[in-house]
C-alpha cells in the first residue's frame, strides 16, 4: 500500500461512500477499525435504476457496523436533483435535453460511455460533493473514502490511494480522497464480508458481478437478463425511455470496415 498514514489523520469528517455491494463491506470494516468513530459517517447516493434491495443492504451494513463498534455511525441517503429540486434519476436526465455549450442548441441526452460516465459524476458524486458541504457550513477537512479496487478495470488500476480533491475542495473546506482497498482481490473481499457477518447483496446469488444499477453500461447481456427477472419495473421503464430518443444503449461508430452499430436493451433481450 502506498500512502502517507498521516495523511490519514486530523480530519474532521471521515465520509465513506458505500454502495451496498461487496467493495462497501471491505471499506465500512477498514473504516471502523482506523478513523475516529466520532468524526466517521456513511453517504449512499441512491438513482432510480438501483436495485430495490440495494437501500436496505446498506441499511443493514451500517447497522451491523454500529453494533461492532457500539458507535451509532450516521448514515446519509442522497439524492441528484435539478435545478427546481426535482430528483434527478438516470431515465429522467436520459430524457432531458442536454444544451449544447457551444451554439446554446437542446438536443437529445446520449447514454454515457467510458468517456462520458455523467451517470456517476451527476447522479452519485454531485449530491455526495453538496452534502460535504452541509456538514461542515463553516469549512473544514475532509477524507472523502471510496471502494474502488485496481483488479475492477484497466482505469481503476491506475488509480492512487490518496489525493487532493481539488475539484471538491473550496477556501473554507479541503477534501482528501483516500482509496483503502485498491490491493484487494475480489475473494478476499467477500471473506471480509463473510468473517466479519456482514450482510451482502443479494444480487450476487443471481450471477450479477455488480451490485451498483440494476442496468449499467458495464452490464454483460446475461446481466441484463437477469435484471429483467429480478427487477422488472426497471427494465420495462429503460425500454420505455430508449424508445423515446434516437441514441441507443450501445453503439459504435463507423469505421472503414464497418457501418456504425446500434444496440438497444430490448434487441439484448431477444437476443438473450
């Protein structure tokens, strides 16, 4: 592991982001073994696409926590929202027009890809960012910790375990990332979980590897399947907006030796 422990240290508020899944387990055990119990407290950014099981998995996580620390650790539910304070969810962003910044024109919203992820920067870490900034109205420090791990992705494994966050941070409030459990693999995730009694995700017992949206554009299309049959209502509002806009869930452009490819859920699930 490759941080300053002291960097670590003097902070006065430890957020720890989790997700209900597997990563949040590791990093509620890491977290109420190393931070000041008094100073720590749990964030879920919750979207409309999310598992129905998902808010009461990380109910219960934390619940667990506070029973093995004897601390009541408080757990923040966060929303997106627009301008006029409606929630802001995955379909009702998917549906709204985007303003182009350079001629002013609205145009149809695209489906995020690898480099346009809007799903996790306007839906889940913008509502985390303002909630920085309500629970220390008169500035402060912050360690703002995360579960990513470098075994997830070719981007995630360049990962650091701690940086500034600059663009979070103000005059009155410095913000810190820190990323504990980059070096674990995915088995010794689950054995936290399991030797600590933490509950899991239920969706892992389905075949799904991620217990984030219920549809996401990481999603295999055996995943997607599966989503229909433990999440309906989502997959039958996803097919319901798609259906609304020209841009699909997948798609690639033309090249040379191809025309360019369209894939909408509901050709995945025929297919499927």
């Amino acid at each position: 592991m490759n941080y300053n422990t002291k960097n670590l240290e003097g902070h006065d508020l430890y957020l720890i982001s989790i997700s209900g899944g597997k990563d949040s387990t590791a990093l509620i055990d890491f977290a109420i073994k190393h931070f000041p119990h008094n100073k720590i407290q749990f964030v879920h950014a919750k979207i409309d696409i999310d598992w129905r099981e998902t808010i009461p998995t990380v109910k219960a996580q934390v619940e667990h926590a506070r029973k093995l620390a004897k601390h009541d650790f408080p757990l923040h539910i966060v929303e997106a929202t627009f301008a006029d304070g409606t929630p802001k969810g995955f379909l009702s962003k998917l549906l709204a027009p985007r303003i182009d910044r350079v001629t002013g024109e609205a145009k149809q919203n695209q489906f995020p890809d690898m480099q346009n992820r809007w799903c996790t920067s306007e839906l889940k870490l913008a509502p985390i960012r303002k909630l920085t900034r309500e629970l220390l109205p008169n500035g402060g420090s912050v360690l703002n910790v995360t579960g990513e791990r470098h075994a997830e992705s070719k981007q995630r494994s360049k990962l650091p375990y701690i940086e500034a966050n600059e663009s979070w941070s103000t005059k009155a409030i410095h913000v810190t990332n820190f990323r504990p459990i980059l070096h674990l693999s995915e088995s010794e995730v689950f054995a936290i979980s399991t030797n600590n009694g933490y509950q899991v995700h239920p969706c892992y017992s389905w075949g799904v590897s991620r217990a984030s949206c219920a549809i996401c554009i990481f999603s295999s299309d055996e995943e997607i399947k599966l989503a229909l049959k433990h999440a309906p209502h989502i997959v039958e509002d996803y097919i319901q907006a798609e259906s609304m806009i020209s841009h699909s869930f997948r798609y690639k452009p033309a090249t040379k030796t191809r025309p360019e490819q369209k894939t909408r859920i509901i050709d995945i699930l025929k297919k499927a």
